[in-house]
C-alpha cells in the first residue's frame, strides 16, 4: 500500500534537531486500518522516498491526533535542502504488511 502527500516540515518542541512530516489524517486513517501484526507504540514500518533519498524506518502515532508522524532524519534534510516549514512530498510505501 502505497500513500504520496506533501506536508510541512516541523521541528519537534520537546527534542530539538528532531524533525517529522506529518501524515495527513486521511492517510493517517487508511494505515490505521490495515490489518497488521501489532507492534510496540503503534509504529508502523514504511519506505519513503523524498526527493532523491530513500530510506526505511517507522512512523508512530502522534498520541493527541493520531495522525502518523514520519522523522526526517539530518541527512535526507540536508541532501535534499529541507528547512522547518518546508513542503516536503512525500512518497511511503507501507512495509512488511
């Protein structure tokens, strides 16, 4: 299962240098209803391709909106020339379903 959105980058307040893109809560709503084996704090394992970076890691549900929460790690940033509140597209492929 496959999801392309575009959302800002935002660095989170409680742990600095951590950035996400949030998955919209449509998106976020059609992952959560995939069945799957369960795994520890709602994560869930993805690829996702920005740009010309491809990476796999995890999303996790943020706990307030539910909406998935992708980290965009320093390298990925800085090879694609992200800065917070940039839009970033964002193409993810759900893994291991």
């Amino acid at each position: 299962m496959d999801f392309t959105f575009t959302a800002p980058l935002w660095e989170w307040e409680s742990r600095a240098a951590w950035y996400f893109v949030s998955v919209p809560e449509e998106e976020s709503a059609d992952i959560r209803e995939v069945p799957r084996m369960p795994s520890g704090f709602g994560a869930v394992r993805v690829r996702v391709t920005v740009g010309t970076s491809t990476w796999e890691t995890s999303i996790f549900p943020e706990s307030a909106t539910g909406v998935y929460m992708l980290p965009v790690k320093k390298a990925v940033r800085v090879a694609e020339g992200f800065d917070d509140g940039d839009p970033v597209t964002v193409h993810l492929e759900l893994v291991d379903l």
